[in-house]
C-alpha cells in the first residue's frame, strides 16, 4: 500500500494534477467512485449479487480500484495512515461488539448506531 | 492488506454477521462511510480542507478507516485482488494519460470522461 | 414547490449562508442526505425495506424531506426549474422504453445503461 | 408533485418494472443519481460551480430529474407525503436556527450536527 501511495503521488505530480487534488475533491471524487460501485447492484437481488456474470464483475473490479486509489491519495493528502487506522478501527470494534455478546446478536444490523 | 482481509473476515464469521454481508449491502454500506467523509468537506472551502482542526482531522481518520474495511470486505466477498486491481488500473490510466499530453492539460479534469 | 423553492431561499438569506450554498456544496450536500436514506436499508432485505418500523419511518422520512431541501435549493442555485426537467425526462424515458417492448423486458434493469 | 408521483406510479406498473422498486432498491438508485450530479462538480471551483457552460448544465438538469423522480418514487413506496415532510422540516429547522441567533453564526456550518 504504501508503494501505491508514492506511485499515485508521483502520477498526480508528474502531470501537475496536484491542485485539483484537495481533500474536497478527493472526498467527492472517492463517493462517486463508491456510487458507481452501488449502480451495479441496485437492481439486483442479494443472491444475485453473489453470482456476478463475468464482465460485470469485472466492471465492479475496475471501480473497486478506482475507490482504492481515490482512497489511498486521500489519506495520503491528509497525511493519515490508512492501514494503522483501519487496525486501531478493528481493535475498537472488537471492544464494542465482543464475540459472545455479539455472536447471533444482530443489533448492530437492526439499530444503526449513528 | 492481506492480513487486514483475514481479520474482517473472521471478525464476521465469529460473530455470525456474514449474513448481512452480500456485496449488495457491503456496496451500500461502502457508499455510506464515503459520505461521511463528504460530509466533513461539504461546507469548507478546498484551503480549509487542507487544514483541518484536530478533532476533524480524527473523525475524518476514522471514516477513511471504515471505508478501507468495507472496501476491504466487499471485495473479499467477489473474489477480488484489491491491489492487482488498482496496479492494472494504474498501468491502464499511465496509457490513457501520458506525461508529455497530460502536464498542463487539465482534458481529464474538465471533461469528465463517463 | 415554487413556495418551498422560495421559502428555502429566504431562509438561507436571512441567516446570511448563501455563502455555503455554492451549487459544489449543495451538490455534497444532497448526496450526503440521500446516503444517510441508504444507511437506514444496507442491513435490511428488500422485504424488511417494505415493512419499517415507526420510527424507522419517520427517521428516512425527515432525511427523504432534507434530500429534497437540498436538491431544491441546488435547483434554485443553478436556475434550473425541477419539475419541468421531470416532465421532460418522462417523456425521454417514455419514448426510450416504450411499454410494448419494455413490459416484462427487465433489460433496463439488467443492462445499465451507462 | 402529486400528478408526477402518480405519472411515475403507473410509468413502472405499465412496464411491470415495480418488481426492482423495493424501498431498499430504490435508496441505491437515489444515491446514485445523487453522485452524478456531485461527479460534474468534483474537480471544479466553488466559483466554476457557479458558471456552468451550457452543456454541463444541460447534463446536471438531467440529473436532477433523474434524482428527484427517484425520490417521488421511493416516497410513494414508503406512502411518505414529500411535500408536507420538507415542510415539517423547514418549521425544525426554523426553531433549531432561529435568525437572531444565527446570522453571521456559521455554528451549523462549521460544526455539523450530526
């Protein structure tokens, strides 16, 4: 990940892409990303979403990557460590819905916690 | 990544939420923690969201965390190679925008290509 | 929804925030409303998304009325009038999915047309 | 409003599309429509934003529509009155930021209140 952080970085700099790159645009540009990702499925049933004909999935790979990489020069703008956030994000998820109270116990699915 | 990749998985598994883990709703759920970052950035200028105050800078830190995760879930459930995906992509945007035709040309930038 | 379209002006005027209300704001802003509708579904089925509870309901009521505040007021921004532009989009569709060709034809709905 | 909710009603029997229009379905398709709009003004300025050339705005009106004629549908699903529920709103929203208290106060827009 980070190899693809300094390879991005380096991509938008030697085409002097930097000043649209804020975070504000790259918020907006990594939700569009992320849409384009849900337009795939927002027809189908959850079963059929399982089973992706092969050029659709690969369209929905393409787009995963593209959510990647708006991702990746995101954090990097910000400076933020993206795989040490997602870890201390996991450690808090594990304290907040542990196994055995968790385990069959779908409230995390049915009260959204906002 | 990998490593990452495995936790999730088995963080769901243990707690029989894989369930609700169709790529249909994991996509939703993707789309909706982009937004939660858009939504930091909606009302500040481009300067400002290069300067965030601390607290914001943390909020923002942990919903790049979460996008990161259902990103990270969602493409486990496909069968996806999230970083081959984003290598090709990036090989794939280094034909489609050269160097020496792109610097100062901002054609991707003020024409969107959908 | 010419008295809201107006009512909404003045209420941003006389708070002095047309400031904030750049039609690239607003645009942020009404995509952050409609993702906080999706938020209410991710985890439901499509039967669930047909039976809400009260309180579900009434949450995604106050987010589908804030979704249209803000595509009303981008609409004003932009001097685009909404209801004319959703007349005319029917009749774009009506001739593009003519009910004898379209009746059982899920085509619309399995091909994207992107 | 109410003679499109009912044009859009009989447009998805006629073609027998109202299978894909669960609630759940239809919230996807609404983020999506949403994201087109925030995709023409993501690597704009807020002032570029402001002064669209004419065939972007052309493009934006058609989003728009897209947008709302998702939103008249999936009120209608849900049997939510979108006009009365902006209304109800707009008297929160009237009490939440009275104008004395709130002019030249950008609370609400540098502290989201989420």
């Amino acid at each position: 990940m980070h190899e693809l952080k300094r390879c991005l970085r380096d991509f938008a700099i030697a085409r002097d892409w930097e000043q649209f790159h804020s975070p504000k645009n790259l918020s907006m540009a990594l939700s569009v990303e992320a849409s384009e990702i849900v337009e795939h499925f927002q027809w189908l049933t959850e079963e059929q979403s399982k089973n992706l004909p092969k050029d659709t999935l690969e369209q929905v790979e393409s787009e995963l990557a593209d959510t990647l990489i708006y991702l990746i020069r995101l954090a990097d703008q910000l400076d933020i460590d993206l795989l040490a956030a997602a870890h201390s994000k996991i450690e808090v998820n594990e304290r907040k819905y542990p196994v055995d109270k968790s385990k069959g116990n779908a409230r995390k699915y049915t009260e959204p916690d906002r």
